[in-house]
C-alpha cells in the first residue's frame, strides 16, 4: 500500500493504495486491490480461490458476490458510492446529492462534485483511473481514462467540469492510479493516429512493439499530456501495472475477463 501524506481514509482496510499527492486534508482516497471480498474463479484471488473484492456488475460475477462486496466497501464510505454505466467516452456526470436505494447509474466515464460526503467512483481492470481535486479542496473528481476515453478528452473535460464547482482560477492536481503499463499495451495502428495525428507531442508515449505494425503505448505519458493542455502539471502516481501483478490486481487483458477494482474519492463531511 502506498502511504498518503494525509491520515488513512476510512476503508484503509479495503484499500490496496492510498494517493500519495498533495492533496488538503478534506479530500480522501483510495484504491481498492484483489483482496478483501467474496468473489471465486476469474473474479476471486490470483489463484482462483473465494476472496477476491470484484466490485463490477457486468464482468459475469455472480450478482450475490458483486453485492456482498459492495457492501463491504460501502460500510466504510461515508455514503454509498455513485457508480457509473462507464463506455469508454468522454461524459462528466456532476453528483450534487447523496445517493440511496436502487437508482440508474449515469452514463459516462467521469465524475465529479461539490458536496462533501458524496462518494465517487470508477472501475478499471486495465484502464487508467485518474483523481483529481483543487488545490483549495472546494471539489474533486474521479475519471476512467482508457485510450478511447483519453483519446475523446476525457480529462480535460473533467478538469473542466472541477473548474465549475471550484472557480475557474482553481489550481488543479491530479494523481494517477493502477493501468495497464507501457510494456504490457501494445496496440495497433489506429490507437497511434487517434493521438499522433493531433498532437505531435504524443509521439513520445509510443514506441515500436515486438509486431510488424504495432506498438507500446504509455497511458501514464499520455495521461499526462492531455493534463498539461488544461494547465495541470502536478501530477502523482503512475508505475503500477495492472497485469505485472496479478496477486493485487484485476487485469482484463491478462485475464481475458476478470473483476473490476474501484478508485474512489471524495470530501469528507466532518
């Protein structure tokens, strides 16, 4: 686990990373890992045995697990999580309220809020999980940045969207969770022109792969170009590749399916 410069958030027990970012004290964080739930087989433990904390509905779980893992983590939230219909796009959803009962989860990829106690939240298994806040702590935001969604401007509309709940001078930072790393993706032609053919600068975030006609991509570098287009350039995290790890982490490309984990933040209501 790594270690954050403010105290443990609550749900530390379930959390397999802690951002360590400059981040005010009000804004709390984490990443859930492998360990911690119900879940078997492809959704269970790196060896396939009951444990494992898959927190996506749609990954073919048994909806029970899914649920009691749920449960476990919104026991240690201030409030039950706003999960999101996530499509690999470029929606901001803005939670101005707490969320009860059953209700339909927004489509889109990306989150973000004012009010403090409302609980955020994406799921990855491969793609980039990115938080972010203000450097005053009035807002934050959570966004699920594969190379589709990055490629659509994922970030930087949720930059934007931090920019109208904090102020349009609000100085935003940001931290960047668990993906897959850039000796793991390799990727085809296309992904290389979604981003090269629009930014030269993306250039650097690709190197040849072992295939004729294919190559490496580095999400983490491309993350961080997108972020520097709307003047964020503090930026943390990065290096933990989802499908080095199997024992802490859910990987979809190593896995050929798998679970999900969750990265989550939001103010704290004390």
């Amino acid at each position: 686990m790594s270690a954050s410069t403010a105290s443990s958030p609550p749900g530390a027990t379930l959390a397999e990373l802690v951002p360590d970012w400059d981040a005010p004290p009000q804004v709390r964080a984490f990443v859930t890992g492998r360990h911690g739930g119900t879940s078997a087989g492809p959704w269970g433990l790196a060896d396939g045995s009951r444990g494992g904390l898959n927190l996506g509905m749609r990954c073919g779980d048994d909806a029970r697990d899914v649920a009691r893992n749920r449960a476990r983590l919104g026991a240690c939230l201030p409030s039950p999580p706003h999960w999101l219909e996530q499509v690999h796009g470029a929606a901001v959803h803005v939670a101005a309220a707490h969320r009860s009962g059953t209700v339909i989860e927004p489509r889109a990829d990306a989150a973000a809020t004012a009010t403090p106690g409302v609980v955020l939240a994406v799921l990855s298994a491969d793609c980039l999980p990115v938080l972010l806040t203000d450097t005053g702590g009035k807002a934050v935001a959570v966004a699920h940045a594969g190379w589709r969604g990055l490629a659509l401007g994922v970030l930087e509309r949720s930059v934007e969207a931090l920019h109208g709940l904090a102020g349009p001078g609000a100085q935003v930072i940001a931290w960047l969770g668990p993906a897959i790393g850039p000796r793991a993706f390799e990727v085809g032609e296309d992904v290389l022109r979604a981003f090269c053919d629009t930014d030269r600068r993306c250039a650097a975030a690709f190197v040849p792969g072992v295939r004729d006609g294919k190559w490496f991509a580095d999400l983490y570098h491309l993350a961080r170009i997108c972020l520097a287009r709307v003047d964020v350039h503090q930026v943390g995290g990065g290096g933990h590749c989802t499908v080095g790890d199997p024992g802490r982490f859910y990987s979809h490309r190593r896995d050929r399916g798998g679970g999900r984990m969750a990265s989550l933040i939001w103010l704290d209501p004390a």
